[in-house]
C-alpha cells in the first residue's frame, strides 16, 4: 500500500524551520504555541530564511570584486503582505508589479518608484495612470495596442511613459503548463518576431521612452536552459536594436528560478546568476543594468501552513485525514497537482497509516497531499511545507471560509503580520435587493 517512490520524497531543507527532539519550530518558537495562540489554519514565515534567501540571491548578484552585477526585484505576487515586502524593502530589495494594488501595496511601505516595475498582460488604464503618476522605473508591455495606450495616456498627463517590451522569446520552461509563460502559445509577451518593429514603431511615439527589455519565461523552473536560450535570444535583439540606434539601458530576466518541494534539484543561485552573468559578460553586453524578479525562490520555502486534524476517516479504498485548511487555503495543490511536504507538528508513538490529507471544502479537488504516510490522531496539527509563495496570495473565501492568519516569527518573537478575517467581514459589504411589493 506505501508506495516506495513516494516514501522516497525527502523533506526540503528549510532555513528557518528545525525539528527538535520531534517538535517542528519555526525559529525559535514551536509551531504547536504558535497554533494555540493564534488558531489554525495559520501561515507562519521565518523572518530569517526570507532574509538568508535574499541575502544568497543578492551575493550572487556581485561580482568577485564586490561590483553589483544585478539587482533583485521581488516578484510581490507570491506573497504581498506587507511585512514580507517591508523586510525585503529594508535589505535593498525593488519590486516586481503585477496590478494597480501591488503598486499600492509598494507605495504604502515607502518603495522607492525608481525600484518598481510594472508588468502585466492585462493592464487598465487607470493602472498604468497609476503606475505613471508614481514614476516607476518600467512599465513592461505586452503588445501593441498597450503600447498605444501608454502613449495615449502620458500624453493626457503630460508625462514621458518609460518602457520595456516583454519578449516572449519561444522557449520551453519546462514546467507545468499553467506556469510556464515563454512558449507561442501564452498569452504573454511580444511574439519574438515582432518585438524589433514593436521597438521601432515605439521609437516613434511622442511619450514614450524606451528603457529595457524583459522576459519572464515561466515558474517553478528548476534548469538553467531555457533561462539561456531565453538570454540568448533577448541579446540578440538588444545587438540589433543597437545597430538601428535603439538604446536598451536594462536587461530584465524576469524571474520563475524553481524551489525544492520534493525531489526537484533546481539549480545553485550562486551558479545559476553566474552562468547567465557571465554569458552577458562574454556577449559584450555588461554595460546593462541587469534585473532578476525571484517571487517564490525568496519566499516560498519561508513558509508553512499549520492545520489541524478534525478527522481520520478509513476506508476500503483510501484513508482521508480531513483537516481544518482546505483548498481556499492553499490552493496550489488543487490548481497544478502541487506536491507539498507534509509533517506532523509533534512526532507521536501510534501506529502510522498511509492517508489523504484533504480539507473540508465540498470540492473533490480539495487535496492537500495524497498517499503520506503519516502517525497521526485527531487533533493533532500538521505542517504543510514550502507554503511561503503562492499560498496565502491565492487564498479565497470559497464556501464562505475566513481567510488565515498570517504570522512572521523572529527569533523567539512572533508578530501577527495579517489577522484572521471574522465571518461577519465576509459578507459585511453583501446587500439583500430592497423589498418589493407585488
Ligand atoms: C510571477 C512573475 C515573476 C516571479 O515568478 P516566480 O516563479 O515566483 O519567481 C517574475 N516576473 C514576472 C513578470 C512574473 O509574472
């Protein structure tokens, strides 16, 4: 019945989260307090792996001299609360945006606009208004028309519009397909070969001044390829413009750099800026100002989900452990077959059984994990691993279900970083239609 593969799946290594003497920590505080004060399910972060995980992403931006290579731009979509995108604000960090209400989010932390950039596949007018009036250092345009629009709308302000074209250079993420983001077929991006006569037609417009260039080619990519062939394709590009007398002043790499959540080896972040630095040394191009935007290789393994355990359910077929977060939760599971690590809280000496930890939503794709096998009662909390991107961010209210808590440990401190929402919010803002009489 325990499936030998999948008993094989080693637990990621995580900074900020330890086992002692068979307690999970996170910090310096056990997860079990943290669960009893503040409820479940609740998200906890370690102020410190998000702090080590920068601090290596940023080394491996300077050269052997110290000299700075690139710079980090937070891909706030994996995780926006304040605190995270404070704490990375603080260690030196710019921001990658991806709505009009991240780049709120970054204004009220006090970002600097010249560290923001704007991308988007879909953006309103009143957001690039937004991101205009702000001065943000890029607004990264995803076809034509956008670029229209831009111009239009700067003109109206008064304003010059800085921009990059996203290229969607054709390259294979290898990744799942709802991640992946550089092939033909996504939405995403100017088709490569249009991206010289996008750049030369917005040469020609009166508000616009071009900037950069950018790509993102996917998430959860756990090779360095597709990032060089990507690389490869968007320098060529950078050469010809040059010769047309198009300057680009920065290269941007977008981010989707892979994580460990099982058995996936995804690459050294020292060794993975390298070999793309160097190889824009080796072209000639070093004199651009070069960004990566990492979300999830920042936070995702900074986080857990703790749940409790409302029922073990047997069965012929399978055996359920029902817990008390559910899909709402943490939805990566249900949206792309997502494998979490999954932990008791507690080590306990019972007898151990192979279940599915599903929640309680009425949606058979309400799944945590399938086939762990797990010593467990009920009652006991679990620690659902490698939460820290991706999770709370896509939390809904699907079958009116308050959203988490969101803790951030530090040290032996923990800070409520987002309360949990009351019911009585959900629906607060919800009208009956007035009564009529017939
Ligand atoms: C989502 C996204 C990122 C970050 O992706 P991760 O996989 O979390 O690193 C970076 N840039 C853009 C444009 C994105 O849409």
């Amino acid at each position: 019945m325990i499936s030998p593969s999948k008993e094989a799946i080693p637990l990621p290594a995580l900074a900020g989260f330890t086992k002692r003497h068979g307690s999970w920590f996170a910090e310096e505080i056990p997860l079990a307090d943290l669960a009893k004060q503040f409820g479940t399910p609740l998200y906890v972060y370690s102020k410190n792996a998000l702090v080590q995980a920068f601090q290596a992403y940023d080394r491996a931006c300077l050269d052997a001299n110290g000299q700075r290579r690139a710079r980090i731009h937070y891909a706030m979509k994996a995780n926006s609360n304040l605190a995270v995108i404070d704490c990375l604000k603080n260690l030196g960090a710019g921001f990658d945006l991806v709505s009009g209400g991240e780049l709120a989010r970054a204004l009220s932390i006090g970002a600097d606009p010249s560290s923001l950039v704007f991308a988007g596949v879909g953006k309103s007018s009143s957001e690039i208004r937004q991101a205009l009036k702000a001065g943000v250092k890029s607004i990264n345009v995803e076809s034509t028309a956008e670029l229209q629009k831009i111009n239009r709308l700067a003109a109206e302000i008064g304003c010059r519009a800085p921009i990059s074209l996203r290229v969607n250079p054709d390259v294979d993420a290898q990744t799942h397909p709802y991640i992946s983001t550089g092939l033909r077929g996504n939405k995403f991006g100017i088709a490569y070969h249009e991206v010289l006569k996008t750049y030369r037609e917005a040469a020609l417009l009166s508000q616009i001044d071009i900037v950069g260039i950018d790509c993102h080619i996917g998430s959860q990519i756990t090779t360095t390829s597709p990032y060089l062939d990507a690389l490869d394709k968007v320098l060529d590009l950078i050469a010809q413009l040059k010769r047309e007398g198009i300057l680009i002043h920065h290269l941007d790499l977008g981010g989707g750099l892979g994580i460990t959540y099982g058995s996936e080896t995804p690459p050294d972040i020292t060794e993975f800026a390298n070999t793309l630095l160097n190889r824009i040394a080796e072209r000639g191009f070093s004199h651009l100002e070069v960004i990566f935007e990492p979300g999830r290789s920042l936070i995702g393994n900074a986080g857990v989900l703790v749940t409790q355990i409302e029922y073990l359910k047997p069965g012929a077929e399978k055996n359920f452990c029902i817990v008390d977060a559910g899909m709402n939760d943490l939805m990566r599971p249900a949206l792309y077959e997502a494998y979490h690590g999954i932990v008791p809280v507690q080590e306990k000496n019972v007898k151990p059984s192979v279940y599915d930890i599903v929640g309680p939503v009425c949606e058979s794709g309400d799944w945590l994990g399938k086939d762990r096998l797990l010593a467990v009662e009920e009652g006991d909390l679990l620690a659902v691993l490698s939460a820290g991107a991706y999770g709370f961010v896509m939390a809904s209210n699907y079958n009116t279900r308050p959203k988490p808590a969101e803790i951030m440990v530090d040290g032996k401190n923990a800070y409520v970083i987002r309360q949990r929402e009351k019911i009585t919010d959900l629906f607060a803002t919800e009208n009956t239609l007035p009564e009529r009489n017939t």
